[in-house]
C-alpha cells in the first residue's frame, strides 16, 4: 500500500521542496512529469499532479543487475497532488516494490526504504502518515 502524507506547504513550494532534498540527498532526480499539464495538452483537465522520479544508479544498479524486473519499479518515485486545497505526497514502500520480485531482507531495500521515509518527512506535517 503506498503510504501518503500531507504537506502544510503549497503545492509548487512541495515540488520544489522535494525535488531540492532529493538532490541534497546525493540521488538524481531524472524526471519531473507535470500530469496536469500532460492532461492539459490533449484537452483534458486534471488536479495539480507531479510525479517525481530519482534515485541514485550506486544503490538501485546492483540491485535491478541481481533482479532485472525491478527495473519496472526503479527508480523511486513521488507522487505529489493537490486536492480541494490540501497537498499530499505518497510513495510506494521499496520493501513492498522488492517483495513482489522475491527480494526480502536485503539492507539496500531496507534503505531505500529510509531515504523515502525521510525525503517525504522534510515536506510533511508530523502528525500525518
């Protein structure tokens, strides 16, 4: 289940703010997919809606080398939205990624799942989970 959690920021500054610790972090942020205006540029409409995708190739390498399928899942993503005026990040757990491809107990997982945890806690409320 991917975990959510609410940013007291605006949507934009919650962008900024993540794709900023991402790099902080040492990882890579590869791409920025920007939904709505995706949405937009076939005449759709949609909810502010950005997918960050990143990571960092010394961690997720070895692992999509030792299990290629988890290369379907990296790198890491974030979600970010806003609806009816509230800004939520989610992620899907690495570990809940890895399991699914028979990967259990590995420590790079177990530190993805960190980074993620911490990455998203920068932007988010204390309370929110």
């Amino acid at each position: 289940m991917p975990i959510v959690k609410k940013s007291p920021h605006a949507y934009a500054e919650t962008v900024a703010k993540l794709s900023e610790t991402i790099v902080k972090a040492g990882n890579t942020v590869f791409l920025t997919l920007d939904q709505a205006e995706a949405a937009r540029s076939v005449g759709f409409s949609l909810r502010p809606t950005t997918l960050i995708v990143f990571g960092n190739p010394r961690g997720g390498t070895p692992l999509m080398d030792e299990v290629p399928l988890l290369a379907l899942d990296l790198p890491l993503k974030l979600l970010v939205w806003e609806q009816d005026g509230a800004v939520s990040v989610a992620y899907t757990p690495m570990s809940e990624v890895a399991a699914r491809y028979g990967v259990t107990g590995d420590a790079r997982v177990s530190w993805m799942d960190a980074a993620l945890a911490k990455l998203t806690d920068s932007v988010s409320t204390p309370s929110s989970t």
